[in-house]
C-alpha cells in the first residue's frame, strides 16, 4: 500500500515522498527527522496506532506537519478520534490517485479535507462532547436560555478579539464552507477570505480551519 502510495504522489508532480514507516511508533520517529509538510496516517498498525500517532505528531511543537489519516475504515468513531488527535484530513484508502493527491495539496495548503456534512456530523458530535464531559450539551429549557447561551457566545466571540467580519467567517467556516462559497455568500473577493480565515485562525490560536471549526461549535459561535 506504501509503495502504491508512493508511486501515486511522485507521478503526481509537484510533491516529494522523503520517507516511509510501517508502524506509528516508527511514524512519530520518522516525522520528528524528517519534519515533512505532510504525513499520510494509517490508522490500524502495530507497535502504536495511527490515532495516537497522529496525537504525539500534532502535540509536537518541533514537529510542522500535517497529519492526513488515510484509511479502509468509514466509521464515525475513527473520524471523531482523528479529528481529536489533531489531523486535518481524513480519506478513505478506496479513493483515486487524483484524490490523494489533491488532499495532500489541501491539508499542506493549511485546510481541512472534510466532505461537509461529514464535517457537520463529527465536529458536532466532538463539540457537544468536550463541552459536556462526555454527554451532548443539553438544549436550553426556555426562550430566556436561550438569549443567555447566545449572549455568551457572543461574549466569548468578543473575547477571542474578532472583528464582526471575522465572526461571520467563522459562522460560515463552521457551516464547513470552502473559501469561495464565503466569498460568494458575503460578496466580497476570495483573497479577503483568506485575510479573514488567516486572522480567525491567528487569534484563535487554532492550528487549521478543523480547529476553529470546533472552536465555534464549542462556544455557541457557529
């Protein structure tokens, strides 16, 4: 599979393959010496999981890179776990070359690779669980709960320092839009996005858009 992998990304054009490993625990290794802009995580391997692997890389402050979690799996379990270990993609071994490649060329670009109602299912669910402990945050009882969650949302929005141009980006990004589809939305040109997501993304202290993304769903500011 790594070889198949390897031939695929060369023939590509554009991306460089510098190193391979067979297990996480050779992974982590292998990421913290060559230091690559992106690594393609297995999730089922033996020694150490793609999973804690991914989590060791991310957590890494010397480590740069991008983790996109390649796997047979379509099950909401692994997508919640990569999501929480910190990778920015997750794709599924049946995709095609042209597939592979173009998420390496996302998730090294600084975007999340997530179809959007996959984005909406597992960052909801990973939300509603780091804010309860474990359980989804239970609904307001009435109308005045209601106006108090939103009014702490926007405090917290207030907080973080963003402008109400870049709130509503957030709201979109958290919607799972691509930066054209905000552009469209708002009216406003694709480069201005990008200014926006860069300015979310800095003053959220949020490592990708995955990261801001459960950053709004866990204040109420999506």
């Amino acid at each position: 599979m790594r070889a198949g992998f390897r031939m695929i990304l060369e023939a590509a054009g554009g991306i460089a393959v510098v190193g391979e490993a067979s297990t996480g625990g050779e992974g982590v290794a292998a990421a913290r010496r060559l230091r690559p802009d992106v690594i393609c995580m297995d999730v089922q391997m033996p020694d150490m999981d793609g999973l804690e692997a991914t989590r060791r890389i991310v957590g890494d402050p010397d480590i740069p890179s991008a983790v996109l979690v390649v796997t047979t799996f379509d099950r909401d379990d692994y997508l919640f776990r990569a999501l929480e270990a910190g990778a920015s993609g997750f794709l599924l071994k049946n995709a095609g070359p042209e597939e592979l490649a173009s998420a390496v060329r996302v998730v090294a670009s600084g975007d999340a690779l997530l179809a959007p109602e996959v984005t909406r299912r597992v960052i909801e669910r990973f939300a509603s669980a780091s804010v309860s402990g474990g359980s989804p945050a239970p609904a307001p009882a009435n109308a005045v709960g209601a106006v108090g969650a939103v009014g702490a949302a926007i405090d917290r929005v207030a907080a973080a320092g963003l402008t109400d141009r870049e709130a509503e980006v957030l709201r979109l990004l958290a919607q799972a839009l691509s930066n054209a589809e905000i552009a469209e939305r708002l009216f406003i040109g694709e480069a201005t996005v990008k200014t926006h997501v860069s300015n979310v993304l800095q003053k959220l202290g949020a490592r990708d858009r995955v990261a801001a993304v459960v950053w709004a769903h866990r204040n109420g500011a999506a």
